[in-house]
C-alpha cells in the first residue's frame, strides 16, 4: 500500500500513530519545512511523499521499518540525498530520512571511524584529520557517506587503500523486518559481502565502522588548467602520466568551462579549459617528486597544485556540483585510454550544451585492483578509468537539448568502453538491466540469494535493486 491521496483521514490516522513512536519528526506535505526536507542533490526530482520521518537515531528506524511494514506503507531511504537517480524518495511513500543522524566518532589509537548514515564525507574529513587520519571517500565533500559506501565507493584514496567499502570494518543496520544487527567479516558475514557494493538492499545502515590511515594533514594536490583547445595533447599526456603513477596518486582529467570558483584566476572564468587533478596520500617531499613531470608540462592557464590542508582538496572539486541544479549523468569504465576514447573526447567535449557541465575521467586501479574481485559485491575491479559525462543546467525547461547531448556522447564512448557500469551512478532512466550490468552474473545470483535472505518480499525496493531469488 502507498499513503495515498496523502490528505485522506485514514492516511492521517496512521500517520499520527507512527509519529506517537519517533523521537524524530515526522513532517507532512502542509508541514513549513516539508518541502526543504524533500529536495535532493539532483534538481530533476521532483517527487512528493506522503511524509518524512526524520530519525534521530536506530530506536527511529527500528520502529519506522516495523511500523510500515505492518501497514504495507512503501519506503524510501535517505542519507545525504545525492544520488542522481533520486532513489531516496518516491511519490506518496514514506521517505526515511538519516540526515538528522550525521554524528562522527575517531578512535586514533585503533584508526577507527564510526560514522552515522547522516554524514557526509566533509563531515568525517573535518573529525578524522583532527588526528591527520582519513578513509578513502568520494571527490565531493557534500555526498553522503552511506549510499557512497554501500555502492562500493572511491575517491584520492582509493588506488592507495581501496575502495571505501573495502575499509568498512562493520556495519549495524535494520533489517526488514525490524531486526537490529551488525555484519562484519566475522559476524554475518554473507550480509557483509553484499553490503559492501550491493547498495540499499539489505536493510538500513545505521552506523559504519572504517578503517583510517595516516594522510596529511598536509598533501601535494590540487588542479592544473590548459585551453580545451590543447584537448588531445593534454590527454595524451594524462594517458601516460597516470598509467605510470604510484598507487599514492589519485588523478583525474575534467573538460569543461572553467567555473567561476575563488581559487580560479577571474580571466578564465566561463573558459573552456582542460585540467588535471592529483591528489598525492604520501609525504609532501614525495608528492612533489611524483607529480614533477607534470608540473612542466605546457603551459597551463592555472596551477593550483601545491601543499594544502588534505580537507581543502576534497572540497575543490564541490562548487562545480552545487545541491539543486538540474543533474543528468551517464558512466562508463574504461580499460585505459585509447587513441579512439581520446578522439571521441576531444570531438564531443568541446560542444557541451551548458557551461555548467563538466566530463570526468577518474583514475581507478592500484590497491583497488589488489583486493580479489569476490573480495565484496562491489564490482568491476579490474577497470583503469571511470567516464563520467555530467550534464548540469538551471532551467527546467532546457532538459531535451542537454540530455540529448549527453546521450549522443554517451552513444560515441559506448564502443569504447568495458561494458559495465558503477551501480552508485546508474540513472533514473537506465533500467533494470543497467543495475544488472553493475555486476557479473555470479555477484547477482549471490546477491539475489542474499535479498531472498535478508529481504524476501523485497521490502527495500525504491533503489538499485536486486530482486529476491525464487
Ligand atoms: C556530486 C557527486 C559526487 C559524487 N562523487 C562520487 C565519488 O567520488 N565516488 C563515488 O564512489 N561516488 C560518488 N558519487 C555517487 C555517490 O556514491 C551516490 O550518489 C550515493 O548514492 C550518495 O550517497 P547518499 O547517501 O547521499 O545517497 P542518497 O541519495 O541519500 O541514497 C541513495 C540510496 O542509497 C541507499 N541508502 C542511503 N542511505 C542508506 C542507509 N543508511 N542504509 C541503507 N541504504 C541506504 C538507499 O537505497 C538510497 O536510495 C557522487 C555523487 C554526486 C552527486
């Protein structure tokens, strides 16, 4: 059943008797701060729930779930919101929101994190380098740390440390049917293998348990710019400058316009430029050996890449992908970077449709490539480079001619690129068989069994999902 039409009298009933469990709110549509608390990252989604339970912590969720499940009340799950599918609501379902839950708690002795669904990766940087620790997280400070994580997860760390899920020492989460437990490798641990990659399937994370690591407080990082004219040479270089990289080094390359952001000089705001950023997890000393070569290549229109606080790189990249704009991406991996995939960039890139939409190439591999590719559900270890084509715009109206832009793009690296995709970037309109394509056919069939387990009248359905095996 769905809470609909949200305003009947019944609705109101049931509604009121769930709000009577919560330490938290619960907000209806006419409620003032309803429409701030249904908004997501991604503009395009627009969807209205029948109410909002805003949890203050496990004793919220525990009774959400069981509570909607006795009413057969269809759920979402929100942590910080940024999934460009918009999977965290749903029309007239009741949206279980964790972003009241944003908590962070260090161990330095034993380089622990514990971590509520809530926070988001500024959150556990700002804890975690009080102690000049980190976990790898994604590039942008803003994204929540729990469907980052249960998708599998990497960011500047990642070719150093792994994925994030690979650092995720356990978890405490709700299951479907109301049951509190935790999963480790040693306690459930068949959950704890689909966890980690197998996305909000299984249950609600109500805590998360990461390994840290010595990083910074201080790393050689940052963003070097050439005109977007210098396309092919500067990914030509990139090519070889990031295939000979150690693992301590996180790369990307970007083509976009240049933003109008304070750490760019203002003649080149709205430019179209073509950039490289690192990111170096070792000592300062090392880094600037490491990233040498590519300090004296070209002639850049902006260098930013010198000794920094680790917390003000991981927010470089967030003013490009402020909450609210309209949002259309599509992904590919890649095996490495071939002559074609740097034709089909150079062709398409320049003719982006709005000067708020940028294309990323995001180095994987290293330690990624290390930890065995049954190691967790999380998938696709083996490829070199993620794509990303992210189209972003301000007015609604505009969507055909940006999307279709994006499509045609996609269509060109299609061919190109290893066939599968990351499941944290697949689309609102990509389709079941796209989910599928985030795994191999082994990792689904041990997935499917899991849900069977965990969630057999898939319960947790609003995602990407994995259907029960019968
Ligand atoms: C600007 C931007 C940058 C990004 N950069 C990276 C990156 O560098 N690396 C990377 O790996 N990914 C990146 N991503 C993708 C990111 O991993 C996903 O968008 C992820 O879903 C964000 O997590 P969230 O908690 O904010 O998601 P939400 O939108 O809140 O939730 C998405 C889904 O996750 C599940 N979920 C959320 N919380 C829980 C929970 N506590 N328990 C169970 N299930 C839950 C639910 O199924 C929910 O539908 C980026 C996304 C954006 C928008």
């Amino acid at each position: 059943m769905i809470l609909h039409p949200p305003t009947t009298a019944t609705t109101e009933v049931v509604l009121a008797q769930l709000e009577a469990r919560l330490h938290g709110r619960l907000l209806r549509p006419a409620d003032a701060d309803y429409d701030g608390a249904r908004r997501l990252w991604n503009g395009m989604i627009d969807r209205r729930p029948a109410a909002i339970v805003q949890c203050t912590g496990a004793a919220d969720v525990t009774e959400t779930v069981k509570f909607a499940r006795q009413h057969g009340l269809l759920v979402t799950v929100r942590g910080r919101g940024h999934n460009i599918a918009g999977t965290a609501i749903a029309d007239d379902a009741l949206m279980i929101d964790l972003s009241l839950m944003n908590e962070v708690w260090v161990d330095p002795d034993e380089r622990v994190a514990i971590v509520q669904p809530g926070a988001n990766w500024g959150d556990v940087d700002r804890e975690t380098q009080v102690f000049g620790l980190a976990t790898p997280s994604g590039i942008v400070s803003t994204t929540g740390i729990a469907g980052l994580t249960l998708g599998g997860g990497f960011g500047w760390l990642s070719r150093q440390y792994g994925f994030t899920s690979d650092n995720l020492l356990s978890v405490d989460l709700v299951t479907a049917d109301g049951e509190f437990l935790t999963a480790s490798e040693t306690e459930n641990a068949d959950l704890f293998w689909g966890l980690r990659g197998g996305g909000g399937n299984f249950g609600i994370v109500t805590s998360f348990r990461y390994r840290l690591h010595a990083v910074g407080p201080i790393v050689m990082a940052g963003l070097r710019l050439y005109p977007m004219d210098q396309a092919d040479a500067v990914l030509r270089f990139y090519r070889d400058f990031s295939a000979n990289a150690p693992d301590e080094l996180g790369t990307l390359a970007v083509l976009r316009m240049a933003p109008a952001a304070p750490f760019l000089p203002k003649e080149i705001h709205g430019q179209p430029v073509v950039g490289i950023a690192v990111c170096y997890a070792g000592s300062v000393e090392d880094g600037e050996r490491v990233v040498q070569p590519l300090k004296a290549f070209g002639t850049p229109v902006s260098d930013g890449i010198s000794p920094k606080p680790y917390t003000q790189h991981q927010t470089l990249l967030d003013s490009g992908v402020p909450a609210g704009r309209h949002y259309y991406w599509k992904s590919e991996y890649l095996a490495g970077i071939s002559d074609e995939s740097i034709a089909t960039l150079v062709h398409h890139a320049p003719q982006m449709t709005s000067p708020l939409t940028s294309v990323l190439l995001f180095q994987l591999g290293g330690a990624i490539r290390r930890f065995p590719e049954d190691a967790s559900a999380a998938s696709h270890r083996d490829a070199a480079y993620v794509l990303n084509i992210q189209s972003s715009w301000l007015d609604a109206t505009e969507a055909g001619r940006h999307v279709a832009w994006t499509r045609e793009f996609w269509a060109a690296v299609r061919p190109l690129a290893m066939g599968g995709v990351y499941v944290n970037f697949v689309g609102e309109d990509e389709g079941a068989e796209r989910v599928k394509a985030a795994y191999d056919t082994e990792k689904l069939q041990r997935l499917a069994a899991l849900k069977a387990q965990y969630d057999p009248t898939n319960f947790f359905r609003v995602n990407q999902n994995i259907q029960p095996a019968r």
